[in-house]
C-alpha cells in the first residue's frame, strides 16, 4: 500500500472547522475574530509512553485524548490536530484499529484531523493540537493566588493503579481491573470543565505526570506554596481501602496519566464550582489551599506524609 492510499484510508476524514483539510500542501483554517490560538503538541513513543503491544484502539484515543487535554487545561476550546507517526510497517489491522480509536476521540470532541506526516520508522505519534480561547481568558499556570482553594476533578490514581496492575505489581479483581485499565487507555479529557472554569478558576493544569508534580508547576510558575489533604481526594475505593499503605499513597499523589484537571479558585467560587460538579456529573474535590509560604505539605488526617518521591520524569 502505498504512503498516499494509507493516509487516503486512515487518516481523511470529513472536517467541519477548516477550509481545507488532508490532501493539500498545507492544512487552511479560520481563526475567529477576538479569540486566541492555542497550541500545544505532545509525543507517544513505543516502549516510553505505551506498551508495544498496546491495543491500537487505545493508543489512537489516548495519543488525541492527551492533547485534548492541554486544551482543557488552558480553558480553551480543541477543534484541529496534525498527526506526524512513525510507524515500523504497514500493518492494516493495526492501522485501522489506530485510526478508529483516534477519530472517535476526535468525534467525542469535535476535533479535526487536519494534516500530519507518515513515515517509516519506530512506532511514534506526535500531534499537535490547536484550540481557540477568547482574547485575555486563557487559565493558565502563573495565576495562582495566595488563599486559593486546590480542587481537583474526577477520580484520581486509577491509572497509575491500572499500571501498576499491567506491571503485575499489585493483582485487581473485577470490576477493579476494568475500570482502571480504562482509566490508563482511554481517558477522558475535561473540555467542558476546562471551558467553565474560564472566569474563575486562576490556574489550571492538567494531571499528566501526577498530582503533587502538576501541582509544584502551578505553585512554582505562581509564587506559592500549598497544603494538601490526602483523605480529600476522590479516589476508587480499592485505593481507599488501602490508604495506609506508602504505594498506595504515591499511586494517588505521583501517578500520573489521570488526565483529570488541577486548579485553584478564589473561596468566593465554592458553591458554583459545587453546582458545576452537579451539572458536569464529575466529581470535583477540594483538596487543599495554596499559601504564601513556599513548599508544599501534605497530611493524611493531619498526619504529614512523605512526598519526596516524585511523579514519573522521563529524564529522572
Ligand atoms: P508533503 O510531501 O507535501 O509534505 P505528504 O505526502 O507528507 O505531503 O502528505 C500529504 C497530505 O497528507 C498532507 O496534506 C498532509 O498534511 C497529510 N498527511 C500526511 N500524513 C498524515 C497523517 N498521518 N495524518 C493526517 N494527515 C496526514
Ligand atoms: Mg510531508
């Protein structure tokens, strides 16, 4: 098959926010009036951020569902992405199961596939995601204020326990085992709450390399300090049930991969953050306060825990 019929099958599909999408030289699409382009690319290779033998379907979600992600993270709305892959052979089965996984994340979040590369190589994807954000409203990292409350969306440590559990460290039982396998291979990106933070939240990230470590770029890039309550953190309950155990406390606090987001707010913004929670059916827990003094300390019922382990560096 050749580079063209493989792109033609499996990765054209219809766009809906561009003028032109694959087949051209280059990609054209329209950026709105008033609004800011906002970009951020991210790469999966074979053997780092996935397994070789990784279902296909799932590493075509989660390579767009991580980007997506950054958007949300932003309070940006996702609409166009490029694909650059590598990919070692050209494998039908696995290029159509790749392509269904990746488009029904792009379907789920109105994203168009709007260019990329193909060329032969050790299995790689690199995208770039592209969103829009009004003028001035982004939520970014260095908005932080002394005071803030620390919220946190979701269910967090599911995927760094179903890593574990893939890594034959810990041994889950049903429906344990499903849900956290989920959690590692398809997550969800939170655009909707990521859009209705704009205006209230004055930080954001999103969970990618684990909560304390996602939290320290907030509290660096701001200035801050904070104070983390553990027994405040929406957890499944396998997790829960073994709280006392250290590598059940780091799963939680330095796992990784969650995908949900991490913001701080003013006080004032309690009860509409509650009633956001109730509207988006997605848990959001208050999990701490950012504070003047640097550092950041955490406490389980009060009892300090140690978080010098930190979340997954690459080039740790
Ligand atoms: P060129 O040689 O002009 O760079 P290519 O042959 O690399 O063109 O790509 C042809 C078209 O297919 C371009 O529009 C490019 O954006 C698109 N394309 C190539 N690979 C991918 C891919 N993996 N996903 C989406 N679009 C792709
Ligand atoms: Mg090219």
């Amino acid at each position: 098959m050749s580079e063209f019929n493989l792109i033609a099958k499996y990765f054209t599909r219809p766009v809906q926010h561009a003028d032109l999408g694959v087949g051209d030289d280059a990609a054209l699409l329209r950026v709105a009036p008033r609004q800011q382009l906002a970009i951020s690319a991210d790469m999966l290779v074979a053997g780092t951020h996935f397994f070789h033998d990784a279902s296909p379907y799932s590493i075509g979600w989660k390579s767009l569902a991580v980007n997506i992600s950054d958007m949300a993270a932003m309070g940006a709305q996702p609409k166009w992405a490029t694909l650059a892959i590598a990919l070692p052979e050209v494998n039908e089965p696995w290029l159509a199961a790749f392509s269904k996984g990746f488009f029904a994340c792009a379907q789920a979040f109105d994203v168009d596939l709007i260019g990329g590369d193909t060329t032969r190589g050790p299995l790689t994807l690199s995208i770039q995601i592209m969103g829009e954000v009004p003028l001035g409203q982004a939520i970014q990292r260095n908005g932080a204020k002394d005071g803030d409350d620390i919220w946190v969306s979701g269910i967090i440590g599911s995927a760094a326990l179903g890593l574990a559990h893939l890594q034959a460290k810990v041994t889950l039982t049903e429906p344990t085992t499903t849900h956290c396998l989920n959690a590692l291979t398809t997550p969800t990106p939170r655009v909707a709450l990521g859009l209705a933070l704009r205006g209230i939240a004055n930080s954001c990230i999103d969970i990618s390399d684990g909560l304390t470590a996602d939290l320290n770029h907030i509290l660096k890039a701001s200035n801050l300090g904070a104070k983390l309550s553990l027994e405040n953190i929406h957890c499944h309950d396998y997790l829960r049930a073994h709280l006392d155990d250290a590598n059940i406390k780091q799963c939680i606090l330095a796992g990784g991969d969650d995908y949900e987001l991490l913001f701080t707010a003013p006080k004032s913004q309690r009860d509409y953050i509650q009633q956001l929670s109730q509207q988006l059916q997605l848990p959001l827990s208050l999990i701490g306060e950012t504070t003047l003094q640097l550092g950041l300390t955490v406490t389980h019922h009060q009892q300090a825990v140690d978080i010098t382990k930190k979340g997954f560096d690459h080039f740790g």
